[in-house]
C-alpha cells in the first residue's frame, strides 16, 4: 500500500524552466523613457548619458536628422534638399523621422530615450497632440523623468553658456569665466592639502593642455542669441504658457513609482547617478554582449571561463546549432560563419552572413520566438508522367506556406 501513495514532492527541486524564462523575456516590452523639462534644462545631456549605459536607443531631433543624413535615407535626402537651398527642416518631417525610428525594429528590442518631443513648436502639430501620440505609441514611455529648475537659475545658467564657432561646442560659465574659474581653483586647494606637488604638476599639465583657459582661445566664444537673457526668459514662459499644463496632466496619469523629478540644479554626471541608483534593479535591464571567433571549435573553448552569467554557468550553443537563425526564419537551411557569431541570454548564434549578424544585432527577438526559427521540412513528390505531381505539391505548398 505503502508504494501506491503519492510521493512528496522533493524539496529541493528546480522549479526553473529555462525555455519559459527565455520565451518570456523576448515577449516582455523594452523599457522606454521620456525626459521632460524646460528649455536648457539639461534633458538631451542625460538622455544621451542614459542612453549610453542602459544599451537603449537615444531619440533627439537633430539625433534622428543626422541618422538619416549618414545612412541616406529617403528623409535623409529630404533634408539634405531642403538644407542645400538653404531652408530649414519642417517640423512636420521632423516629427516623421522620430515616429518612425520609434516603430524601428532596434529600438523595438533595446528600448529608448526621448529628449525634446512633445516639441515646443506648435508648426505642425500642437503640444496636446503630440502627447496624444505619445499615449498612442506601440512602446509607450516605462518611465518620465522630469528635470526641475527655478526660471531664475535655469535663465541665468543659459545667459551664462558661450559657444566656439569654429567647433560648435556650448560651455558654461564655470569653463570660460576667469574669475569663477579662480575662485574653484582656490577652493580646490584649500581642501586638497596633501600631495601638493603631485597636484601642482597635475594641474599644470591641465591647464597645458586645455585649450580654454588660454586667453586667446576665450575671445573667441560667443553668445547664441537664444542665450541672450531676454530671450531666454520669454522661452521659459513660453513653456509654462504652452506645454507645462499638458505635461502636468500626463505626469498625473502616470503612475507615481514610475515618475522621477531631479533637481536641475545639479550637474548632469550627478542627475545621472541619482536616476541611475534609483532603478539599477530594473528586471528589463539586460546587455547583449557580442563576441567574434575565428574557428567554430574554439567557439565555446574560448568563452567556457569567459564572463560567465553566474558561478558555474557555461556559455552553450543554441537550439539550432550552426544553423543560421535569420536563414532558417526565410526558410532555407544555411551553416554559419564562425567569424559570424554573437552571443545573446547566455547562447551562441552563428550568422551566415554580415547582413545577418547585421539584421540579427538590431533585434533578435523574430528569430528567435516560437513558432520561428524552425528547421524547414522538404518534400519531394514524385511519380510517372500525368499522375498531378505538380497539383499535389500546389496543395502541399500552400498549406504549409511553402515553395514548389
């Protein structure tokens, strides 16, 4: 009797189904993030600093102009008209260019970052518009993080900024300024007394070779008109006339422990540590860490004690081994490249092709999601002359949405 009754179950066995975690994973949404702010509040400056650490997609207006411009694209050559007669880029192409590189398959795997949109320019569209489409959007925003200034502060830091002509580049008052320049010299070495020498010859060697604190180099910085004070104030209220109600509503839909508010006040690396600390736990957090080998059997040789995922977990080859994942998504069974290959949640791909490994990097999740990548199934009909091998393999082939 005693054999007929039910065994308990073991205590100490792993629940863990590794093929559901993964599946799960490629199903789950890419986190997305909208900086908001007022105008020279600093939101492209962490946007880019975020986008480079999370592995997400950094979307700015002149971010998505130059993309285009590189690749030559079909807005790209639109700009590039427009630029060459000397017209400016129309807020409604502008807008275009964002949406689609949102609806982009690299970022529908790593996610974004979205600095300057809704868009303060009401050309084309008007602000409760553009935050509509925001809602509207197939990857809506994880996560809003607003940048909070007083008007006087943020009017006086951009009265503050010059720029070189020559380079393009926008400093702040701190970087060109003689006398503030001093006075954190001087503080520096009050509370740096150690190793004065040693710091004497670094600094030195930074004023060497910081091209700013040259005098000749300091003429040459200019204000932009829009940093003038005036005109930096009427921007402010522009924005508090314009966007800030919309933006109030869309904050208040949002659901709390996903809304962030720095204090704007602060440096950018500091704003970046605060927002950084602050969601470091994230589940959808992940890195995709590409290798390249020379030969297939050193494939796995030389990752076997190579940034393991935890203690005494090996990198391993894939379901389908060095089959190509894209060829066998097209249907055709191909053997990868071993110069080709890419490692992603712990397993080895081997691409056919660089346009592959290309296709494959910007989102592996078609290829890798039930029903695909799977091995296709041949079929030969044969038989004599007459018989409707042709017809039969017509029906074969459009059931299975195959090829004859």
């Amino acid at each position: 009797m005693a054999s007929q009754e039910e065994k308990p179950p073991q205590p100490f066995a792993d629940i863990f189904n590794e093929d559901e975690a993964e599946k799960s994973f490629l199903l789950s949404k890419p986190t997305c993030l909208i900086i908001l702010g007022k105008p020279g509040s600093g939101k492209k400056t962490l946007a880019r600093k975020l986008a480079q650490t999370w592995k997400c997609i950094f979307i700015d207006a002149l971010e998505v102009i130059q993309t285009n411009i590189q690749e030559e694209t079909e807005y790209g050559f639109k700009c590039q008209e427009l630029l060459f007669k000397g017209q400016s880029i129309s807020e409604e192409l502008v807008t275009e260019m964002i949406l689609k590189k949102i609806e982009s398959p690299e970022v529908a795997h790593y996610g974004y970052v979205l600095s300057g949109f809704p868009s303060l320019s009401e050309e084309y569209m008007t602000v409760s518009q553009q935050i509509e489409k925001i809602k509207n959007l197939k990857l809506k925003p994880d996560l809003l993080i607003n940048i909070k200034c007083s008007d006087y502060d943020l009017c006086q830091r951009i009265s503050g900024q010059r720029q070189h002509p020559g380079s393009g580049q926008v400093y702040q008052r701190n970087q060109w300024d003689p006398n503030i320049m001093e006075k954190h010299k001087k503080e520096k070495d009050q509370h740096e007394e150690e190793n004065e020498e040693e710091e004497e010859e670094q600094e030195e060697e930074e004023i060497a070779e910081d091209p700013l604190k040259m005098s000749e180099f300091l003429h040459q910085l200019v204000q932009r008109p829009e940093d003038v004070l005036e005109n930096a104030e009427e921007r402010v209220e522009i924005y508090k006339d314009i966007m800030l109600p919309h933006l109030e509503d869309l904050m208040a839909e949002q659901d709390c422990q996903y809304l962030m508010e720095l204090d704007g006040n602060q440096q950018p690396d500091n704003l970046f540590v605060a927002k950084n600390k602050a969601h470091v736990s994230s589940n959808k957090y992940y890195i995709c860490c590409y290798c390249f080998f020379h030969k297939q059997d050193e494939l796995l040789r030389v990752l076997s004690s190579y940034e393991l995922i935890a203690h005494r977990y090996r990198w391993r080859r894939s379901r389908w081994g060095q089959a190509c994942p894209v060829a066998l998504k097209e249907g055709d069974i191909v053997m990868g490249n071993p110069d080709l290959a890419v490692s992603f949640l712990g397993k080895m791909y081997v691409l056919s092709s660089p346009e592959a490994l290309k296709t494959f990097m910007l989102n592996p999740r078609p290829y890798l999601l039930p029903p695909m990548p799977l091995p296709p199934c041949k079929v030969l009909v044969f038989g004599p002359p007459f018989s409707g091998r042709t017809t039969i393999c017509n029906l074969i082939a459009h059931k299975y949405k195959g090829k004859v």
